[in-house]
C-alpha cells in the first residue's frame, strides 16, 4: 500500500510539474502581427470576374503595355519638333490609364467600389489598402488584434510593422492605447515620413547622375569578383547613357512641371490619404500647398492633419509611456545605400528609401559615401559609444539610442535569414533588449549579403558603394 500510494504520489508530482510548465509556456506564447507595408499587398480590380486585373502593383500586360505604346509617338514627335507639351499630354493619358482605378475624391475618399485586396497567407499577417486613412485602417487593425487574441487566447500581442505599417500601428496606438500590446518592433519605419515624398509633394523633381549610379550599385552589393565587375561595367559603360537620359527628362520637368501636376498628378495622388503619412512634418504644409486647395480638399486635410499633428507629433511621448508600463521596444534601421534618385536632396543615408534619419527617430547621419569627420565627438554624452565605427552614423541622438540598431547595407524590408534571428533574439527575451547586452548584436551591423547574415559592423567591412576599381579608373581618367 505504501508503494503504492508512493508511486501515486510521484505520478502526481510528475503531472503537476508538467501541467505547470505547459501553463508557463502557454502564458509566455503571444503571438506576433506582421503589419506589411506600402506595396507589400496588392490591389486587384473586379476581383473573382473575367476583367480582373491587378492595378497596384499594375499588371503589365494589361496595364503597362498600353501605356508605354501611348507615349512612344509623341516621345518621337517631341525629340523631333521640341514640342514638350504634345509628350506631356500623352504621359498624362497613359498615367491615367494605369492609375484611374485607385483614384480617390477631393475628399480622401474612393471614387471606385471595385478594388478589393489580393490576400495572400495569414500567419498572422495584417494587410490593408494603403491608399486609405490610417485612422481608418487602424480601427481594421484594433479588429484584427480582438481577432488573433480570442484565437490564440493570449491577452496581448507582439506588433511588428514595417515600413508604412509604422504609421498604420501608430495610429492604432493612438485610437486604443497598448494594453493589448505586449511588444512593438519598428522595422524599416516610415511613419516619421520619407524625404523623397515630401520633394515630390513639393514639387522638387531632379536627377542626378552619380545618384543614380550610387542607387544601381546599391542593387549590386556583394564583394564577389561577378559583383564588383557588374558594378564597374554600370559606372563606366552606363554613365554616358544614364547621363543623356538625366539632362533630357530634367529638360522635360523643367519645361512641364506644373503642367503635369495641376492635370494630373495633384488629383490622381494628392486625394489619396495614405501617401500623405510619407509626407515628413518639415514639408507638410509645403506639400498642403502644393498639390491641395484648402476649400476643395478640406474634408481631406482634416483627415491627413490629424495624423501629422496628433499622431506623428506624438509618437516619441507614445512609446516612452510604453516602455515605461513594461512594453517591449525596439527599433532597426537601415543606411549606407541611395534613396530614389528623383529629387534634389538625394544624398541623405537610407535603406534605398526611407531616410535613415527617420526609421530610427533622429540618428545624425553624414551625407551617403562621406563621414561625420575626423573631429566629430558624439551629441549625446550617456556612458555609452553611440558613434558607428565606419564614422556614418552618430546614434546618440535617436530618441532612444539604447534599443536602436542600424543594419549598414539592408534594402528596405528585403530581409535575409540573419535579419529574421536577430528578430527572433528581440522577440524571445524575456525584458527589453538593449544593444549594449548581446555581443552578437551590437547597435551596428552589416549585411553580409553572400552569407545572407548580419555580422557586428567593424572599421574593416566594405562599404555597399565602394569596392569598384572601374568606376575609380574612370574618374581619374576623367579627372585627368
């Protein structure tokens, strides 16, 4: 009898201790919401009928084709008579053709009904069309999160947006606080805004050659012996082409300008709400003025005004209440590659699209392919080096240097395999990850695109944009 009640007992023991691990396991899950960004989601038009067809990103056999064969002949008749207008007509028209679909009215709303979105897998995955409200689509996402709560069972959520998903959590957090949040990881973060918009909003159109270049061998990163002479054959063989294209469709901008954006561009991407959480504060009301008139769109500002004024204005005082209250935080940025060569201001660092001033809330960056300098001693005195060794970056003054990392040749949102541990390290810890903690992880990093890892960044890793002997031997030739 004693052996048995032994054994009984021990039995129960065993039980006890594994139902009370499992329960420590099931209350130490909480599930993570991918939140995409702009573009990762497409927009189909009559959806599931025999005219379908994919209008964002635009199909293009049906879509892009057209178009291209309704510029050809004026672009011929322009090189021919110098008449810019004719082209800038029919650019109009093919414009139109492409993007009519995703019109919106003067007041931020849709003028079409027949555009649904393409959902792909969920896993957890939160998509939306970009072209709405944020506000909007934030009570979408609170949905969303009830949702992925009363599945799983888990009272709080991890977030982890990217890119314009940002702006979309921001505004989620904004409407309906952060009780249900648990962590809230900022990947590639458009919600400060992108500089090349607010330029396009402003209407400040350019391109330069060695912008262009630097943005191709951005595409081209890699220090194999295939890489470096692919990069060397662009800077060389392509700079005279590139450099043609570039004065003409200047010449073009400089002539039509106004023109193509009074007919077309201010009505067919000025009414659409989203695009205006790209717009950073610095050129807000600039941009406002630009492509919006204040008694037509008023409906639209008020909506777009209330991002950039109570929501943007307040995303620093937001997660420092959430940290705080024993929110997990943290923030990647990427840099050392060209934004978009189409505007004037093209030299600041970023992850080929957002600035990296702005994913990382406030870095001091050095002008792409230069330094801070010798002599720069870091803003911010903490106890801490904040100063990248490659002397680009000065994190000190990020709004909060200790859980900013910055990944030195990462295109915006193309992740690689190293990318998703260093996630999966952030998402596992037990408390707020610092980038003093892990060795592994240090606050710079390196995309080591052949090992498709990140390493710890180091004075000795190669710069994207350097390595091309051919592209040196051309400009001292020319410099000669």
């Amino acid at each position: 009898m004693k052996k048995f009640i032994s054994i009984f007992l021990a039995v129960m023991m065993i039980f006890l201790i594994g139902t009370t691990a499992f329960a420590k396991t099931q209350q130490e899950y909480v599930p993570i919401i991918d939140i995409y960004g702009f573009g990762r989601t497409a927009l189909v038009k009559d959806k599931g009928t025999d005219s379908e067809v994919s209008i964002f990103m635009p199909d293009v056999q049906k879509l892009i084709m057209p178009a291209i064969g309704k510029v050809v002949m004026p672009l011929v008749a322009y090189l021919i008579t110098g008449n810019s207008k004719i082209f800038a007509k029919a650019l109009l028209d093919a414009a139109g053709g492409i993007f009519e679909p995703i019109r919106f009215n003067d007041d931020g709303e849709p003028v079409y009904d027949n555009i649904s979105l393409e959902r792909g897998p969920d896993n957890f995955t939160f998509r939306y069309d970009w072209r709405y409200d944020v506000a909007e689509t934030a009570k979408k996402l609170n949905e969303y999160v009830q949702q992925v709560k009363a599945e799983t069972g888990c009272e709080k959520v991890a977030l982890m947006p990217e890119s314009m998903g940002s702006a979309v959590t921001m505004a989620y957090l904004s409407q309906f606080g952060y009780d249900d949040v648990h962590s809230l990881i900022l990947r590639s973060s458009a919600m400060e805004g992108i500089t090349l918009m607010g330029e396009l909003f402003t209407r400040s159109l350019n391109i330069d050659t060695d912008s262009v270049l630097g943005f191709i061998d951005g595409f081209l990163q890699g220090s194999t012996t295939e890489k470096v002479l692919l990069r060397g054959v662009v800077n060389t063989l392509g700079r005279i082409p590139v450099s043609v294209l570039a004065r003409f469709l200047n010449g073009f901008v400089e002539s039509e300008r106004d023109y193509v954006y009074d007919e077309c561009l201010c009505d067919l991407f000025g009414n659409i709400p989203g695009l205006w959480t790209f717009v950073p504060d610095e050129y807000f009301e600039d941009a406002k003025a630009s492509m919006l008139d204040k008694d037509v769109n008023a409906k639209l500002i008020e909506k777009i005004d209330n991002y950039n004024y109570n929501v943007r204005a307040n995303i620093v005082p937001m997660i420092e209440k959430m940290k705080a209250d024993g929110v997990k935080v943290a923030i990647i940025s990427h840099y050392g590659l060209y934004g978009v060569p189409l505007v004037p201001n093209d030299t600041y660092q970023s992850d080929f699209l957002v600035d990296t001033k702005f994913t990382s809330i406030g870095a001091t960056c050095a002008d792409i392919g230069t330094t801070l300098g010798d002599g720069y001693v870091q803003a911010v005195a903490d106890g801490h080096n904040h100063l990248s060794p490659d002397g680009q970056l000065d994190a000190s003054t990020c709004a909060f240097p200790d859980c900013t990392w910055f990944v030195k040749g990462m295109v915006h949102t193309w992740y690689n395999r190293g990318y998703d541990e260093f996630v999966d390290w952030i998402v596992n810890e037990s408390e707020t990850p610092t980038v003093y903690e892990n060795p592994k992880y240090p606050q710079f990093l390196y995309n080591n695109v052949e090992d498709r890892t990140i390493d710890p960044l180091t004075s000795n890793h190669p710069d994207p944009l350097e390595g091309n002997v051919f592209k040196s031997l051309f400009q001292k030739a020319v410099n000669k």
